[in-house]
C-alpha cells in the first residue's frame, strides 16, 4: 500500500467513525427511556397519562427535534427541560429511534 | 337581594359603605382565580363536529410520512390516537406563541376553545394502524 492510498483509507475511515457516532444505538435508547422517560411516557410509549403525549411508534425525526427543543429552550415545558437538559445529542438520537420502532400507539388519521 | 342591602348600609352611614364596598373588592378578587380557571377548562369535544372542521390539519397530518419543510424539516407528527388532553394543550400554545411553527401558529390562531376540543376529541379517537406505516 503506498502512503497516499494509506492516507485515503485513513481519511475514508475518519469519515465513517465521524457519521457512526450519530448513527442511534435503539438499546441504549430503550436503556436511557427506563431510566429517565418511563415513568411519564411508559415504557413503550404508550403513555397513561392524558397531559404527556403517547410517543410509541412516532416518527424518529419528530421526537428527536422536540427533545432538541426542549434541551434548547425553543420548545418550553418545565418538566421537559429537565429532563432534555440531561440528554446529549447521541441519548436524543438513540431514544428518538428506540420510541419510533415501539409499536405504534399513534397513526397517521386523515 | 344583595343590592339593595348595600343600599340600606349607604343610608346609614359612610364608613359602613367604605366597608362593604372594601369587602366586595375582596371577594370579587378572591373568586377571580377560580373564575379565570372556569374559563380555561376546555369544553367538551365532538369528536363527529371535529372531522367536519379538520380541513386544515388533512393537508399535512392526514398524509403518511408528510415533512414539514419550513423551518426546519422533519415529519409531521402522527396525531391519530393521540391524548385528547395533549392535543388541545398542544393547540393553545400554537395558538398564544408559547410553542412555535408558523404553519401551526397561523392555523391555531383560528381555532375558538370549542373547536380545539372537537378536533381532539376526533383525533384522539385513533385512526386505522395500518395507516401508520
């Protein structure tokens, strides 16, 4: 292998490693909503409260913005920021993935 | 009646009136929070009069996997099935700017307390799972 070549791949895997770290890990997601989401939302996101939203089976990239916003303080809810303040950007992308493959307890209603 | 009671003290003497006007002021003030409560408590949905006044939120929730483009883009939220109670939470803090989306904010600046309702009666009510792919 020469030096460029070697260069490249070492580049290439940087890349890879760089894209990996917000590819969402759905049981540390499931691990991280036992712990901190659970008791509001359920477990599966079948949440048996009528104030906090059911959230199994919502799409990833909808949860995912509203934890963003709540961490942000784009979205305000006293509880909500509590708990988003915690969650790094790799929690938020893991629960956002764990909760959307729940099965769905909301649907699309036309 | 109350009124002409009060009538009867303003005869007698001032300072007897100072008072119970004093006292009126306090109980006008002390039932205001739980007057302003009674006014926010949501009415009761109709959940057949929601799907008659849903024409606005069809174009995006009523598409599976439609995104929203402006001003970020992500996908609609599913709202079939979803809590009544969150659904007209979510609405009314569209509705005085406590929660923004310009689309959401426009449209829910249009909707009365009785309109939230019956639209979270109807989609609260759930919706086909198949559909929800």
């Amino acid at each position: 292998m020469t030096t460029s070549m070697k260069t490249f791949a070492c580049a290439l895997l940087t890349m890879f490693a760089a894209t990996a770290a917000l590819a969402a890990d759905v049981p540390a997601g499931a691990a991280k909503a036992k712990e901190v989401c659970q008791a509001c939302h359920g477990l599966y996101g079948n949440s048996p409260t009528p104030d906090y939203p059911k959230i199994g089976g919502q799409y990833p990239d909808y949860l995912a913005k509203a934890l963003r916003d709540y961490k942000s303080g784009a979205r305000k809810n006293a509880i909500m920021a509590g708990f988003a303040g915690t969650l790094s950007k790799q929690d938020i992308e893991n629960l956002a993935a764990y909760y959307s493959s729940q099965p769905p307890v909301v649907a699309t209603k036309h | 009646m109350t009124w002409s009671r009060n009538a009867t003290y303003c005869t007698e003497s001032p300072p007897m009136l100072k008072q119970t006007l004093l006292a009126a002021a306090l109980a006008v003030t002390a039932a205001m929070p739980a007057f302003a409560l009674a006014q926010t408590a949501a009415p009761a949905g109709d959940a057949a009069a929601g799907g008659k006044k849903n024409q606005m939120c069809t174009g995006c929730h009523g598409i599976v996997g439609w995104r929203t483009a402006y001003p970020e883009v992500y996908k609609v939220p599913k709202i079939g099935g979803q809590h009544a109670a969150y659904i007209v939470k979510a609405l009314q803090e569209y509705k005085s700017g406590e929660r923004s989306h310009p689309s959401m904010r426009a449209i829910a600046t249009s909707l009365s307390e009785q309109d939230m309702a019956d639209l979270a009666a109807y989609y609260s009510a759930g919706a086909a799972m198949t559909a929800s792919k």
